[in-house]
C-alpha cells in the first residue's frame, strides 16, 4: 500500500474513530432498515460528515472545500465499507464532484455538499450492466434549452437527490464517446418520474423515467457533446472509490471473522485452532491485502493525472470485487448456521458486497477494460 503522509494518516484516523462511532450497523445501516427510511442513509450523519469537513474532500479550496485526492477519499471510503455506513459520500462527495468541478454547475452547487445539505445523483446506466458508452435516452433541443427522453435505471440516492448527473445523448449513435452531454436535473423536474427501489444491501437505487423533462442550457455540465470528459471524472473517481469500499467490506468480513475463529469451540477446541481454517484465514488476508494495494495505487495514480490511471483503475475494481467476494463467503461459511441469520451482522456484508460489485461495472466489465487498455 502506498505510504501514508503525516496529514493523511490523520485523516484516516478521524474517519476510523468517527465511523467506528457513529457509523456502525446497528446505529445506521439496521436502524435505516428497520424503520423503513426512503433514503437508506441518515442526513444527520450527513451533516456530521461535512462537520468534519469530509463532504468537502474532492471539492477545491477555492470553492471552500479541502481540494484532497482520490487517495484521501480511499481512506474514508475502507473505513465506510469496513463499517458498512450507508451515506451518499461515494457517489456525491467522490464520483459527483469530479464531474462537476470547473464547471458553473459546481459552483450552484458544492455549497450545499459542503454543508451536508445536498445529495447528487449520477444517471448513467440503461440497460440490465453498466455500459456509459451505449447511452440512448435522447436530449433534443428545444428553444433555450434541451428536452430529455428516455429512462435509466440502478440510480443509486435517485430519490433523494437534490441534483441527478444525466448522461444523454445529444448526437451520434448508442456505443460513441462524442455526442454524450451530461446535464444537470434537479429534483422535482416536470416529467420526471421516479421509482424508489430498495437494494439487497438495504440501500435506495432509482428507475428514472423523462417524459419531455425541460431543462435550460444552463443545465449542461461542461460542453453540449463533449459530456465524455466530465463523466469520465465521475466514473474513474467513483471507480476508484468504490475499489476501496470493497477493501473496506472485506476487512470488516475478516475481523469479524477471525474474532469469531478466537471465541467459537468445537470437540473442546477453539475453531481457529483447526490447520483447515488457519489456512483459509492466511489466503484471505493475503488476498485482502493485494486488493488494498491496487486500491491505494490506482488512487494515486488518478492523483497524479497518470496516464495509467484508468487502466489501473479497472485493475483495482476486478481485484477488489473478488476478494471481497471471497471474504464474505468465508465469512458466511466459518460462521456457520449462525452467519445465514439476520441476528448477525456478518451476512450484511456478503449483500454490501453484491450492491459494490455492480456499481460502476462489474468484475468482467473491468476485466474486459483492462484487456483493451492493454492492447488487446
């Protein structure tokens, strides 16, 4: 893993405090559950993440935020996912505030991230896996502005969001890069219908239904046709972010397995005596550790504007989606009938891990990319 500067390891000790604290199952994710929130998350702690600062962390210094790194997002984005926290910081303060910085869109807009007051959407994906190349729902112009037809689905706060990042289709044809436009939707937007769906993990995604939704050029993030860039921003970053969620998912699996491995006994013997599962629990940390290490350096590599970034970026997702995987099926096995129960927590993570390992492209997705990116 790369090594961590003074201000970073700081950093990471704020948020693993604060989330052991405050964002732990029993007081977020199973209270959320249980009391049937539409949002999935708390805008309480919403607010306590932008008290610390952490809904500013992508958003530059000039426009009040602390203008850090995906690498610093990295470290607050393990300690979520060890926690297993719903909030909208990976798809608001991460992947959204990248398409957005430099544009008039941010600056309507970081105020109310900075204060936890606002949540933002990305609307990218149409189909039943995530493709941003083939965007077809259509953004014809239409006096001042453009008018959105078309539906998307797996909108991850799509109901809760204050704005919704639309990729749309302004010219060319589905599976081209030139031609996307992303547009800036607000909430209540005439002709926008929204189906408040929730997710294995207890999360809220969206299916997104324009019917002639007006929206003035304003609205465009970046430039009507060039949407590429922006959106490219967004999903690197959101990558990345999600990458190192799933590192968080997978070592939160393991502790809490091993914990168990120390205090279970079996035939007058504590299980994590028995060779077998000493072996499994050595792999997996291995395993664990290697997807870390991809996490951190594809987040630097994005940092340093690395030409290689998003290739690597597509390494870390692969790796991260398998071994979190592997950590939340061993999970489930070692704890044995006890793990299939909703008394116990550990099977929150095998359904975390189902809901990440979509986001933002799949594991053959990302393997996939990284043959293209390699010249194949």
């Amino acid at each position: 893993m790369t090594l961590l500067t003074d201000d970073q390891k700081m950093l990471q000790d704020t948020a693993r405090t604060f989330l052991a604290e405050e964002g732990t199952i029993k007081k977020q994710l199973r209270h959320w559950r249980d009391t049937g929130c539409k949002d999935g998350f708390g805008h309480a702690l919403w607010k306590q993440f932008a008290g610390l600062g952490l809904t500013g962390i992508a958003i530059p210094e000039s426009a009040g935020g602390l203008g850090l790194g995906s690498t610093e997002a990295a470290l607050v984005l393990e300690e979520i996912g060890r926690n297993l926290t719903p909030s909208p910081f990976l798809t608001t303060a991460v992947a959204a505030t990248r398409a957005l910085d430099g544009t008039a869109q941010g600056d309507k807009w970081f105020p109310g991230i900075l204060a936890g007051e606002t949540v933002a959407a990305l609307a990218i994906d149409e189909a039943k896996r995530h493709a941003p190349e083939q965007t077809a729902l259509e953004a014809k112009r239409s006096g001042n502005g453009f008018t959105l037809n078309g539906a998307k689905q797996f909108v991850v706060h799509g109901a809760s969001a204050d704005v919704i990042l639309v990729a749309a289709r302004t010219a060319g044809s589905p599976g081209e890069r030139d031609g996307i436009t992303l547009f800036a939707v607000e909430r209540g937007a005439s002709g926008l219908d929204t189906e408040n769906l929730g997710l294995t993990d207890h999360s809220k995604a969206a299916r997104l239904t324009f019917d002639n939704v007006g929206v003035d050029a304003d609205a465009v993030v970046g430039e009507v046709d060039h949407g590429w860039a922006p959106l490219q921003r967004a999903l690197t970053a959101g990558r990345a972010g999600s990458a190192a969620e799933l590192v968080g998912v997978a070592a939160g699996a393991s502790d809490m397995t091993v914990d168990y491995l120390k205090q279970r006994k079996q035939f007058g013997r504590l299980i994590g005596e028995f060779q077998v599962l000493q072996h499994r629990a050595a792999y997996l940390y291995g395993e664990i550790e290697i997807a870390r290490a991809a996490a951190y350096k594809a987040a630097e590599l994005i940092d340093w504007a690395d030409p290689r970034a998003e290739l690597m970026t597509s390494v870390a997702k692969a790796k991260a989606i398998t071994s979190a995987a592997l950590a939340v099926q061993e999970g489930v096995q070692m704890h044995g009938g006890i793990g299939m129960t909703d008394e116990h927590d550990i099977g929150f993570y095998m359904k975390r891990e189902a809901v990440l390992a979509q986001l933002f492209g799949d594991a053959r997705y990302h393997a996939a990319r990284v043959a293209e990116l390699s010249g194949y």
